[in-house]
C-alpha cells in the first residue's frame, strides 16, 4: 500500500463530512488516472479469410418445405 498523499487545507475550517467528500473525490481521481494508465486490450486482428468472406447464399426459409420451390 502506498503512503497517503498529505492533503493541506489553506483556508477555512471543513467540517469532517467535507473532509472526507473530499478525501473520496481524490481517491476516485486517483483511481480513474491509474485504471486509465493501463493500455485497454485490443480485439483480435481480423484474418484475411474473416475480411474477405461473406454469405453465398440467403438461409432457406423455415416455413416452406424444400421441394415447394
């Protein structure tokens, strides 16, 4: 665990619920900036088979038999 950043109030008197909002947005920023640091993974790289294909053919309706056609 990592030493607490020192947090210095210059003016004013926070009550101790300020205190802590402000302790909470600090530790959440701090938290968005390392999550952030982290490189998100990357999908798969397509293969030229998966670019290049598609469908040949329309999928055979259900409702009619094969020979009705």
């Amino acid at each position: 665990m990592t030493d607490p950043l020192p947090i210095t109030v210059v003016a004013g008197s926070p009550t101790d619920e300020e205190a802590a909002a402000i302790a909470a947005l600090f530790s959440t920023l701090l938290l968005e900036q390392a999550v952030s640091a982290e490189p998100l993974p990357q999908p798969a790289a397509r293969t030229a088979w998966d670019r290049s294909r598609r469908a040949l053919r329309t999928p055979w309706p259900v409702e009619r038999d094969w020979r009705s056609r």
